[in-house]
C-alpha cells in the first residue's frame, strides 16, 4: 500500500502537468488584445489547487486513458473553474478582492476586462474539447463536451449560482442546502471525473454509475469541506477571504449543521464515495487518495 507521501508526488507531477498544459493553451499575453490575454493568463496561472484537473487524471486511471487526453480534458475543467471564480468575485456577485492569495482580476485588472476574461475562457475550454481528438469513438467525445456544457449551465454550476444568489440572507433546509450545491460545486466535479475516464476506454454502465456516485458524493464533500474551512480557517492558509459566509448571511452546512456536524456529515460522503469505488480494485488508488485529501485538507 503507498503512503501519503507517495500521493504527495503524485499529485505535485500532474499540477505540474496541468499547469503546462494550462501555459500552452492559454493565448500569448503579448498577442492583442494584451490586456485581456495578460488578465487571463493571470485569472488562471500560478495558483489553486488545481482538485478538478486531478480528479480527471485518478479516474482515468480506471479506464487506461492517454494521459496527453486526460490533460486536454483536465485543462477545460479548470478553464471552466477559473472563469467561474473571476465572475464569482465580481462585484455583482460576491464582491471579493482576494483569490488564490493574490487581487482578485477584476481589482488587478478592471471589471469589463474580468467578465471577458470569464466569457473567453468558458470559450476555451469547449474550443479545446472540440478542437483535439480525446476519445477515439467520436460520437463519445460529442458526449464529452455535452457533458461540460450541462455542468456549467444553468442545470449546472451557473444554476448554482443563482440558487445561491437567491438563497443570501434566507434560511435554507439540508435538502435545499445540497440542491444548491450539488449544481454549484458538485456538477464541474463530478464532469472532471467522467471526462477523465471517458478519454479511455468505455466503462460498462454500472462502473460508470459507480464513478458517478463517486463523483456525486465528493463534489458535495468538497463543498461541506469548503464551508468548514471558511468558518473555521484564516484568510493567509486559504488565499481567499475567510469567514465570509457567516458575514454575508450565507446559509452554509455550519449555519445549517454546525462544524462538528458539518464534518461528520463530510466524512460520511466521503465513506459513501469510497464505497462507490471497491468494485475498481487497485485501478481507484489515486481516486481514493483525493477523496482523503478533499476532506482532510486544510485549504
Ligand atoms: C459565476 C457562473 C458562476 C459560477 C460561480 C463555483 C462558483 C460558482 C463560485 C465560486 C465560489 C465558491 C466559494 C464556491 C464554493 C466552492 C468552490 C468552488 C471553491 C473554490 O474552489 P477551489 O477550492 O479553488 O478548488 P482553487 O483556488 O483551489 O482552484
């Protein structure tokens, strides 16, 4: 069995990866528009965590996929993340100036120049998915970027949003709580999985609803995590304005729950998605490992 170190490696070679691949794809900050191109560059490179690109490579362990593909697949996920943040920051939105320990875009840039950067990197990503061959079947890869389309759209991530911008200042149920976020936060990840395993081959239906239910229960661990640690952590560990929720009169899984049940809650999707895997064997080990992390991590 190998060791948290072992993931450690792991994981720093693949951000590696994703951050080269994330270099080549994003324009030329000296090609016009600059302006734009350098606010991309910026909203993008350099930072995060980089969770999403990660998952599409652990699944795509399972399925034995072409790690070149995985990469391109990975990169659209984060395209798609990071556009999502600059708009999420915006003041429109969450008005926030700090993002991955760094000015938020539109604070080091402006605000027009932000919401073009969202709008040209949403673009990106689908021009990426459609532009390189990721599956060999290609009827499979129009699959692919259906799939990253529902995740981001209004039955998605930007669905999300607006049950979210709706629900400020009002008190939601558990079920109206996970709803929310299994659009906000749950849809990219769980697309982040199952593009990763669909650049490689087919999985039978019950191993992809397995990889999905996976997926489905650590999107919604991920958000639990991440309401915990804005309650709970400081502004310099997470690289984002802590404390946030509680000040904007956010329900969360901790106004909801509270911490201690917030984590055991978190720590009860994260047996649940660990369950989902047992029919892979060695295959999930990565998997495994970032279901851990998604749930013990400190930032
Ligand atoms: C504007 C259409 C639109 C959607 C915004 C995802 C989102 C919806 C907003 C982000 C705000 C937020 C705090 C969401 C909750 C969880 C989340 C996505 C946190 C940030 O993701 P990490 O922790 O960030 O993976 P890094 O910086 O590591 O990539």
């Amino acid at each position: 069995m190998l060791g948290t170190s072992d993931f450690a490696h792991w994981a720093n070679s693949y951000q590696q990866r994703i951050e080269a691949q994330l270099q080549a794809v994003l324009p030329n900050a000296e090609v016009a528009p600059r302006r734009l191109h350098q606010a991309m560059r910026y909203a993008v490179l350099g930072g995060g965590k980089r969770v999403r690109p990660l998952l599409a490579f652990a699944a795509s362990e399972i399925t034995g996929a072409d790690v070149a593909r995985v990469a391109l697949a990975g990169a659209a996920v984060e395209l798609i993340h990071a556009y999502s943040l600059v708009h999420d920051d915006l003041p429109c939105m969450d008005n926030d100036v700090l993002r991955r320990g760094k000015p938020t875009c539109h604070v080091e840039f402006d605000e027009a120049t932000a919401l073009l950067v969202g709008d040209a990197l949403q673009s990106l990503a689908f021009e990426l998915l459609a532009d390189h061959r990721l599956a060999d079947d290609v009827s499979v890869q129009l699959e692919m970027i259906k799939l990253l389309g529902a995740a981001a759209g209004s039955r998605g991530m930007a669905g999300g949003q607006a049950f979210d911008l709706a629900a400020t200042g009002a008190s939601l149920t558990l079920p109206e709580l996970e709803l929310m976020h299994i659009h906000k936060t749950g849809a990219l990840i769980r697309a982040a999985a199952l593009l990763g395993a669909r650049c490689g081959t087919a999985l039978a239906t019950a191993d992809m609803e397995r990889l999905d239910h996976f997926a489905k229960c650590i999107g919604l661990a991920f958000q639990v995590v991440d309401d915990v640690l804005d309650a709970e952590a400081t502004t310099a560990t997470l690289g984002k304005t802590a404390g946030k929720d509680a000040r904007h009169n956010k329900p969360t899984y901790v106004s909801v729950l509270g911490v201690s049940e917030a984590r055991k809650l978190a720590d009860g999707l994260r047996c649940d998605a660990l369950a989902a895997l047992d029919a892979f064997g060695e295959r999930a080990l990565r998997l495994r490992q970032l279901a851990d992390f998604i749930v013990l991590r400190k930032f």
